[in-house]
C-alpha cells in the first residue's frame, strides 16, 4: 500500500496508543492539529485508522447578557420597583420598561387593570427561579450565545497495527527535482513520492450552461450553418398580427384553436391593415364575409404562437430571397401536466423564394431532424388556418414510437398578398421543447424548467 511519509508517522505514532486525541497527536508529531486530523482522516479512507468527531456546546453570555447577571435581569430590575399598585405611566416612565414590560406580561408577573399594575405575587414567587435555568431563553433574547468546540479521537485498526510493526519507511519523500539532483543522479538515491494516476481527481463544479438553453443553442447554431438569419419581436402582440394578418376570422371558431391570455392593454394598427380586412372580407374567392371591427384587432395578448412574428418580419422583408427563424417562448392557457405548460419555447421559421415546393419543405425537415439525430422522419396531412398545403412532421424515438414535433405549410395567399409577396413562403412551427424532451430521455416537460442543480451537472455537454 503507497503511502504518504504523514500517513506514515500517524501510524507509527498510533501503534504504541489505544487512542490519541487531535492535540496530542499534532504535539507528538510537532504539526499543527488541523494537518494531523488530515493526514488522520487519509488513513481512515485507507480502513488503517478510526478518526471520531466530538463536538462540545457551552453557553456564553453576551455583552449585555454579562450586565444582566450583574445587575439582573430587566424584568426583575422593574418589577422591584412596583410597591403595590402603581400607575402605568408610573411604570413606563422606568429606563428599563420598553423591554421589561413585555416579558413581565409574558410571564404572568404582573396585573394590569384600568391603566394600573400591580404584582401577581403568586406567580412572580412560582417562577422565581425559571429565568436562571432558561439557556435556550437567554439565547432567544440574545443574553448568550451557543460555541461549539470540536476535537477528535484518533485510534489505529488492527490492519493499521499490522503495517506499522511491519516497518514503515518514514524517510521524507521528494515530490518535484531539481535540475542539479536530475544531473548529477542524486535522484537515485532519493525517496521518491508516489502517485496514483488511476484514481479521479476531485471533481470540480463550474457554471453549467442549462441542458434545455444547451439544445436550443445547438439548433440556432444548426440553423445558421443552414443560412438562416435569426429575427425578434415582442412578448405582447396586438390581435392583428397573432390573428388577424394570419387569416384567422374575428368571428369564428378558428380564432379559439389556442386558448389566450387577453391583455386590458392595446397597440395601433399598422401601415396596410386596410389590405387584410379587405383580404378577410372579399379576398380568395369570398373571403371569410361578415364584417371585420378594427378595434378588436387592436387588443392586445400574449402571443399564442411565434408565426405572429414570422409575418411581420415577412412584411418588414418582403423581397424574396429570404430564410430566417425565431425561437421564443409563447404562451397559451394549459392544464399544467407532464405535457403541457403555459408557456414553452418554439421554433418559428420562413423560407421565401421563387419556384419553391411542398417537396423542398419536406427536404428541409428531413435534414433538419437528421441532424438533430432523429434519423426516421415521416409526415401526415395536416390544417392550419393560414397554411395550405398543411403537414405535422413526425419522428420515431425508441420506446415511444411516432412523436408528432410540430406543424407546417406554405403560407395561404390570404396571408401573404396584402404585404406585396408574390412568390411562395415556407413556413413552420415546432415545439422545440418536446426535442428537448425527446433528446435528454424526459418524460415530464416541467423538468426542463426547474432547478435541479444535481441533474444540471451532471447533464453531458453540449455538442460543438
């Protein structure tokens, strides 16, 4: 067994002992009492030594306790002045009695009635004595505080015995050369200090980029890798762009797909609002008919989905070639169960550009999830109001089968037509927080979200 030359001395100084405390063992081995219990403990994780904590609390008044012993306490210092019954004022005008007055009470020492006090003899002479033994009182009051002083009890273990009176070499041990001992090959004749290069070095906790943050960077880099630009908007949207510019009628059962946080607050309309009412009253073939009230398309809500901000970069770019994405958190009023939450991350993306098909949509999902490492990719038809044709992409996870991450389209000319955009748009939505889920092995959504310091450690690194 390699051990250190302390290791060492520690047993030899034991093996003559049945015990030893930590102040004896550090004079016997002239070291401070800190280093012995180290080199005590090392021995102890070897199994050649029992290393055993006592801890010992006593009282200690404090400044103002050790005038209270002097003087007494300030509950018995007023109470030696009420000579039968005495005004209040009387009492209060005592140096003592802001503080007095209320364990007075709390002890039941005094009477008060109709502004006059007076002592509650049979009482005060119960607990005559109850404040002398009352430590944790006293410490409650701040009177005295609690120290605590640990010392140890070293012993040796018969395998510990059995190696010191074998004969242990307490020769010092050298850790690092000199260039001299290297050259003139003193270092043969030197007790070298041996190391274990097999066993981990203490693991070190630095700041932990969270997994969920780590997923959701891996897809931003992926998709610039891609050629994508990334855009930006706002948390609170107007129903104009989170419905309305997206071809969802004011008054029909399509504008309650998601349930919505609706906001007292609302924003203005924007240049060329009057092209999509126009859209959603006699656009298409009909349009959606009825009539189209600009003051509800005013209010605000939080966005339900992150596609309110893929038609306003749409309509702020509207020249084609143009791909970009959004990943931002959106929100929608869920039963909070292991699959639901009321808000979660999205990825929101665009592709614009002539001669686009269904079939180029389809290729990007298939690279997309390929990289990401879901190699099987299906779709099924699908129907989203300002979509058409509509797709949910699917991808097989071991255990669970088919998982359905999302939904897609190209954009309806209802949608695109009142911002100048002739040319098709690809466009999706995915749940980003369900890859998460799918890629760390979670069955339970709100785990991405809590702070679970052990599972962020211990969480693999992010891929570079």
């Amino acid at each position: 067994m390699d051990l250190t030359v302390n290791e060492k001395r520690v047993l030899s100084v034991l093996a003559g002992k049945t015990s030893c405390t930590d102040a004896e063992l550090a004079a016997l081995l002239e070291s401070p009492a800190e280093s012995a219990v180290q080199w005590s403990h090392l021995c102890a994780d070897r199994g050649l030594a029992v290393v055993e904590k006592q801890v010992e609390k006593t009282a200690k008044l404090t400044e103002e306790g050790e005038k209270y012993a002097a003087e007494g306490l300030p509950e018995r210092q007023v109470l030696s002045v009420i000579n039968g019954t005495i005004p209040m004022k009387e009492l209060t005008a005592h140096p003592l009695s802001r503080i007095a007055i209320g364990w007075l009470r709390k002890k039941n020492w005094i009477i008060m009635d109709k502004g006059m006090v007076s002592v509650n003899h049979e009482a005060a002479l119960k607990n005559l004595t109850a404040d002398a033994k009352g430590t944790a009182e006293l410490v409650k009051r701040g009177l005295a505080v609690i120290e605590e002083t640990v010392s140890w009890t070293i012993k040796i273990t018969p395998e510990g015995k059995a190696l010191a009176d074998a004969g242990l070499d307490l020769r010092e041990e050298v850790g690092t050369l000199t260039r001299d001992q290297i050259l003139s090959g003193e270092w043969k004749d030197l007790a070298l200090r041996r190391y274990s290069v097999d066993k981990l070095p203490k693991r070190i906790y630095g700041g932990r980029v969270h997994p969920n943050q780590q997923i959701l960077d891996e897809i931003r880099d992926l998709l610039f890798e891609m050629g994508f630009t990334e855009f930006h908007g706002s948390i609170v949207q107007n129903a104009f762009w989170n419905f309305d510019a997206l071809y969802q009628p004011q008054d029909h059962p399509a504008r309650e797909m998601q349930d919505t946080f609706h906001l007292a607050e609302e924003l203005p309309l924007p240049e060329g609002w009057e092209q999509v009412r126009e859209i959603h009253m006699n656009g298409g073939s009909t349009g959606w008919g009825g009539e189209w009230n600009p003051e509800i398309s005013k209010k605000c809500v939080l966005r339900t989905h992150s596609t309110s901000l893929s038609i306003q970069h749409l309509a702020k770019n509207p020249n084609p070639p143009l791909k970009a994405f959004s990943i931002s958190r959106v929100y929608r009023r869920e039963t909070i169960d292991p699959t639901h939450l009321p808000e979660f991350e999205q990825l929101e993306g665009i592709v614009m550009d002539e001669g686009l098909t269904f079939g180029h949509l389809l290729g990007f999902f298939k690279e997309f999830f390929g990289r990401m490492g879901f190699e099987e990719v299906r779709f099924r038809p699908g129907y989203f109001p300002y979509t058409e044709p509509s797709v949910e992409p699917e991808v097989w996870v071991d255990g669970l089968g088919w998982v359905e991450l999302g939904g897609a389209g190209i954009f309806r000319k209802e949608v695109t037509a009142p911002w100048g955009i002739n040319c098709p748009v690809l466009a999706w939505g995915l749940g980003v927080s369900r890859v998460s889920m799918l890629r760390m092995g979670l069955k339970d959504l709100r785990q991405l979200y809590k702070s679970d310091i052990d599972w962020i450690r211990n969480s693999p690194a992010r891929r570079v």
